[in-house]
C-alpha cells in the first residue's frame, strides 16, 4: 500500500528515534544493532526499490533538519569563513552509523544485494544534496552533507572485514556520486565536495591497489575540478572564494605530485585541455611530475647530452584518449590520409586552420576562438605518428632518437609539413595556443619531450619571422618565470635556445625590447645555470 | 564519461543538465565561501571500544572515564616512578586509542625509545660504547613480558647488554 | 607569477607520504593523523 507522506514520515520518525536509542546504549551493542537492522529488512525498508529510497530520503531530511536547527541558535552573520556556527551533528552521525550498521549487519544471503543498497543510498543522498541546493541557493548549507560522507567515508574505509573484498565498489559508488556533486552542478558544495574527493580516507585508496582500476575515477575528478574553475581562472585576478579553491586545488595537485606523480604524468594530456593556458603554474605542477623511479639529471649540466640518457628513447605512458577530439570532429580520417598519401597540394592542410576554430557562439563561451582540445589533440597525436615512423626505421639496436640518426630524419614526414602549416596560417593567438600544445609535452625524459623539443627549436631555427620566434621564446619563458616548479624537458629546451650558438639567441632584437626584459632573461639563463 | 574531456565550453559531461553558468556559481561559491566545512567536522569522538572487554558487574563503571583521555593524567604518571608501567599497559593494551598516543608520548619524554622492528622500548642503561649515523651500541633496560616461569609471568624490566639499535627502527 | 608552494603547508621534501597527514585543502597545517603502533601477537 504507497504509504501517505505525514504517515510515512512519522513511522521513519519512531524508527530513527529508536534507532538513537539503540546507540546510545553504552558498550558495543552489535547484537541489538543486529536486530534492528533484520526487523527493518523484514518490514520490507531495505529491499531497494521506491519505498527504501522514500525511507533513506525521510532519514535524510529528519537528519540535517535536526543539525541545521541546532545551527539557528547562535546568532549574528559571520565574519569570517573560518568563523562557523556550531552545529549539532548527532543526528547525522546516528544516521550515518544506520547505513553503515545495514551495510554491516545486512544477512550475507543477500550476498550481492549488501552492495547494491550503498549506490542507491547514495543516490538518494546526492538527489537530495542537488534539490536542497537549488531550492536554498546562497542559503544553502553544505556541512551537514559534508559530516554525512566524512562519517561513511571513515567508516567504510576502516577497512571493516565485512568490505574487505567488496571495498573497491564502495570507493566507486563515492566517486560517482562525488562527480554527480561536482561544482559545476552544485557549486555551493563545491568546498565540501574538494575536501571529500581529496580525504586521505578515500583519495588515497583509489589511487593506490586495484590495479590502477580507481585511477580513471579520481582523474574524472580532478578535471571536474578544472572544469569548474576554467573560466574563472581565465583572469590573473581571482575574487577571494575562487582563489582559496583554487590554492586547495594547489594543495590537492601538489599531494599528488609528491605521493602520485605517476598518475598526474599518465593523464597530463586531459588535463591540460581543461587548465587555462593563463593557468601556468597549475599546468606546471602536472607536466613537472615524472616517475618515482626517475632520477633526471640537472638540466644545468655543462654540455648534458639528453641524447644519450637511457629514458629519452622510451615513450611516456598516456592512459587519455589522445585522437578523440580529432575523431569528434571528423578530422581524424582526413589526417590519416593526408598522412599516408602526403598528397603534395591537397586541401587538407590549407583547411586545416578553419577546422581549429570554434563556432562563434561557443567561442565566446570558450574565451577563445579557437578548440583548445583539438589543438592538443592534432599536435600530440601528429607527433606521436611521426616518432613511430622515425622509430620504425631506426634500426633497434640504436633507438635512442637522435644519437643515430641524423637530425634530418626528424624533417621526415607530413609532421613537419603540418607544424609549419600551422606556424605560418595561425594568427598571434592561434600559433601561441599551437606552441603551447607543443610545450605542454616538455616533461620528464621520454621520447616525446625529446622529439618536441627538437620541433620547437626546428621551428625557431627554421623560421623567417622574428614574431614567431619570440613568441616561440614567449611560450617558454612565461612558464619558466612562474614560481616553481618547472618541468625538466622545458629548462632543457630553454637551456639548448639560449646557449647553443646556432639558434643566435641572444642576437634576436626581442631579448633586449626593453631593460627588464634584458634583465629577465639574464636573470632566468642564470637560473638556468 | 571516463573518456575525454571534450570541447573546452566550460565542460561537457557537466553541461548535461544542471549546467550553471558562471555568475549563478560565483554567487553560490561566494555564500558556501562563508560556510566552509570546519576541521571539526571532520573529528569524531574516538568511542574506544574494548577488544576484550572484562566481564564487570553493573556496578562498575561501563565506560571508560573521561579522565584517561586528558593528557595531564598521563604527566602525572609519567612523573611517578612507579607510573612507567601504567603507561606501558596503556601503550600495549590499549591500542589505537587516544590514551595510547598520550602514554607514548609520556615515554618519550623519559627518554624510552619504541624500537619499530621488535615493538619495544628501550632506554638507555648507561652511554652507548659506540655511536654512528647509522646506530648506537651498548646495554638498555627494556620492558618485557616474560613466561619464564608460571610464578613470575607478567611484565618485567630486564636489562639488554650489548645491544645495537639500529635508527631506521626507530619509530 | 603563481605562489611559492613551499608555503603551504606542505613539506614537499618529504620522505613519507603527505596523503597520511594531509588535513584538508584549506589548512596549512597537516592532519594530526591517527597514532599507528604495530604490536606482536602475544600483545592481543
């Protein structure tokens, strides 16, 4: 019989309050627990259909009414963030004790279904969370929420017996609900929501075990994050609520880069397309990772032959679909067979700039005219195709690009053709966006730095307009004149610039445009040893 | 939804439904900026629960009193001589509890040192005879629970001679 | 010209692992973190 609203809601009430009781009773009270938990299973409340989700839903309400009333107490507006108002959390923690104890105590015959009920509490937490929202909107108070999954996330995480095998799925059913809360759909968590994706009880557990299975998850997070900071983060200036989440991105990014880098090294490529290229230093902490079990020589070493180190041969593991966005827009055919054809005079390459440019109506919402995504997507997968042609004819016993083969071999391909295209169609802010796609690949020692930091200085070298070599050296420098850090394959391009004699570096006009910037670049060649 | 991120309109996965734009979400981030989460929200209470609990009668006191998780109680301890053991029975017997972190750090102070690899406490009996970056040599009091023989079973302090505790165990 | 990132609150030259103790994206300070003691068996 669908139970009336008042009259359902009053049943969950007598429930909940019993439920408190039980907790309070003092000692560990499994057994009573247990009892609790089988009497609603038989009342049919657990079952995982309708009734269950009005049930948790009830819980839900009965929970953060009580903890947001205990906030109505104290009075006067706040001063400051970091002045709160006490809130009474009992109720949510007795709440949160309830899921955890079904979860627990629920019979194991019911094996599969144990599980199967968390996504869909959770479901009804986030359905929740998402309508309080947007009904509140600048009222509304996410720390209830917040305490509601701090308490889940530290007790499914506690690594209690009865998850040991299933504690994956749990991690999961969080990571899809948190990317359901993202800030882009509920901005107003967006604080709550970046502390719980990066607590030490659940960021660490998906990043580490299960066969990197949690990696793909945490990485759609993180460009959640991004997402919903892009277009603020568009402007040198960030209004005080956008900086303090931003610096906590900082934080997050600089965790992972100390406990993690092989993940940020592994997805640098999707999450470049969502930084902003304003946003150097947040890009630099991502391309500066490199594995642990690296060790990069100082890019300062008189006469360092990067040739020569074992690694620059390998290739850098990238777990992001690099020609999805040439597949989306329906470049990617033509490409490969421009490619294989390399027909002298097609059209590809004379259309290929139009193909760049977003729409108007979405540029404006871009911030730019161009899709930054394609972009990154041409250069890398472009370059990717050429080092397998060059590696393809390198016989195997001398892989290491360049130390056999001459560097002429590099000027072999439609590569080339295509990067050059680009340099000369592109106007100012399409060929700045190009040169970044390209730097975004000066990472550690793999063969892509190698090969694309030859194309940068084969660029420079080969080009007949000083405009495009300072805005070559440009790319460069402003990556290189942000606080640290600085990814290794960027210093030692920069290094290569402006010491080796056959790029005339420092004769080019633009280095002494004006007395600070002469002094800049003394002062980062110094740097730069 | 795990695969690319799509063009950069400001995301696309999200752009399904419920899609903000920029000033609504500056507005929203503004009023959450004055409600953050508080590092409270994050503590719990640490309800230790016993792993063995002793059977009492109802008359004794059920729970645990609160006095044990005030870390002036374990300076007192730490001060009376004959305090060393409560401390160690709270280190060994109550684990993962705040009392153990307390009773610890009491131990600390009097210069006991917990050796990670054979989970002791060791402290100097005298100078160590040898003293290097790597490790320290000579004879240690450390406490211990010995079988030896049925009367005496129990904890004891013995003295170790000659022994070498290496750094990298020291926790 | 970004931030010094050294000076927030993270000991970035750190041997250990900064997830154990990293208290949450807003504070400088790290997380107390729950004491850790391993003990042998014939203490249980």
């Amino acid at each position: 019989v669908e139970p009336d609203a008042a009259c359902f809601r009053d049943q969950v009430s007598m429930l909940f309050a019993e439920w408190y009781r039980i907790c309070e009773l003092p000692g560990t009270n499994d057994a009573a627990c247990a009892h609790y938990i089988l009497q609603l299973q038989q009342s049919g409340l657990l079952k995982g259909d309708d009734i269950s989700d009005r049930f948790f839903r009830c819980l839900t309400e009965l929970s953060v009414s009580h903890c947001l009333s205990s906030e109505v107490i104290s009075s006067g507006p706040l001063q400051s963030p970091q002045q709160v108002h006490p809130l009474s959390f009992l109720a949510i923690d007795i709440y949160a004790k309830l899921v955890f104890s079904i979860l627990k105590f629920y019979p194991v015959d019911q094996g599969s279904s144990k599980l199967s009920l968390l996504p869909k509490v959770l479901a009804v937490s986030v359905r929740f969370i998402q309508k309080d929202a947007e009904e509140r909107k600048v009222s509304f108070n996410a720390r209830p929420y917040f305490r509601l999954f701090i308490n889940w996330l530290l007790d499914l995480g506690s690594m209690d017996p009865v998850f040991d095998g299933a504690n994956f799925q749990v991690l999961i059913a969080f990571a899809n609900a948190f990317h359901a809360l993202q800030p882009l759909k509920v901005p107003g968590f967006s604080y709550a929501w970046l502390e719980l994706v990066s607590h030490r009880s659940f960021m660490p557990k998906l990043l580490t075990g299960n066969a990197q299975k949690g990696w793909p998850y945490m990485q759609r997070l993180l460009v959640d994050v991004f997402q919903f900071l892009e277009p603020f983060l568009r402007n040198a200036e960030l209004e005080e609520p956008v900086h303090f989440l931003y610096k906590g991105t900082l934080r997050v990014l600089l965790v992972l880069l100390h406990d993690y880098p092989e993940f940020l090294c592994d997805y640098h490529f999707s999450f470049c397309d969502v930084i902003p290229p304003s946003c150097i230093q947040m890009r630099n902490i991502i391309l500066s990772a490199f594995p642990r079990n690296m060790r990069l020589p100082d890019p300062s070493t008189p006469n360092l032959k990067i040739d020569l180190l074992a690694e620059i041969s390998q290739p850098p593991r990238i777990l992001s679909e690099v020609d999805a966005a040439l597949k989306a827009k329906l470049i990617k055919g033509d490409l490969d067979e421009y490619q294989k054809t390399r027909q002298q005079g097609s059209s590809f390459l004379t259309e290929l700039k139009q193909k760049l440019l977003l729409p108007p109506g979405d540029a404006a919402r871009a911030g730019t005219r161009y899709n930054v995504p394609l972009i990154n997507s041409l250069v890398l997968y472009v370059g990717m195709q050429a080092i397998q042609q060059l590696q393809a004819r390198t016989p195997p016993h001398a892989q290491s690009m360049a130390s056999s083969v001459p560097l002429a071999a590099f000027l072999v391909g439609t590569a080339l053709d295509i990067f050059q295209t680009l340099i000369m169609d592109l106007d100012t802010e399409g060929r700045y966006l190009f040169l970044n796609a390209v730097a975004n690949q000066l990472r550690y020692p793999n063969n892509h730095t190698h090969y694309f930091s030859f194309i940068l200085l084969y660029l420079f070298a080969e080009s007949n307009q000083e405009i495009i070599q300072e805005q070559i050296t440009r790319v460069l420098f402003e990556r290189l004149i942000v606080n640290r850090p600085h990814p290794w394959g960027l210093l030692v391009t920069f290094i290569e610039l402006i010491k080796n004699p056959s790029y005339n570096f420092w004769s080019r006009s633009f280095t002494r445009c004006a007395p600070e910037i002469e002094k800049l670049f003394e002062s980062v060649s110094r740097s730069c040893g | 939804d795990l695969g690319t991120i799509g063009d950069n309109l400001g995301g696309s996965s999200a752009n399904s439904g419920g899609m903000r734009d920029q000033s609504y979400s500056m507005q929203m981030l503004e009023a959450a900026y004055y409600k953050l989460p508080h590092p409270k929200d994050s503590e719990r209470a640490k309800s230790y629960i016993p792993r063995h609990p002793a059977v009492t009668p109802p008359s004794y006191p059920q729970g645990q009193a609160p006095i044990v998780n005030n870390p002036a109680f374990w300076e007192r301890l730490g001060a009376d001589n004959y305090g060393t053991d409560t401390l160690f029975f709270a280190f060994y017997y109550q684990q993962n509890t705040y009392q153990q972190y307390l009773a610890a750090k009491e131990l600390k102070k009097q210069s006991w040192r917990y050796h990670r690899k054979y989970s002791t406490w060791f402290q100097r009996h005298e100078e160590p005879k040898v003293t290097t970056d790597e490790y320290e040599q000579g004879s240690y009091i450390y406490f211990d629970f010995h079988t030896s023989d049925e009367m005496q079973r129990g904890w004891c302090q013995r003295i170790k001679p000659d022994f070498m505790f290496e750094y990298n165990y020291l926790e | 010209l970004g931030i010094d990132l050294t000076t927030l609150g993270l000991n970035l030259n750190s041997a250990e692992n900064l997830h154990k103790t990293f208290g949450s994206p807003w504070s400088d300070e790290p997380a107390k973190g729950d004491p850790e003691f391993s003990l042998p068996q014939c203490y249980n």
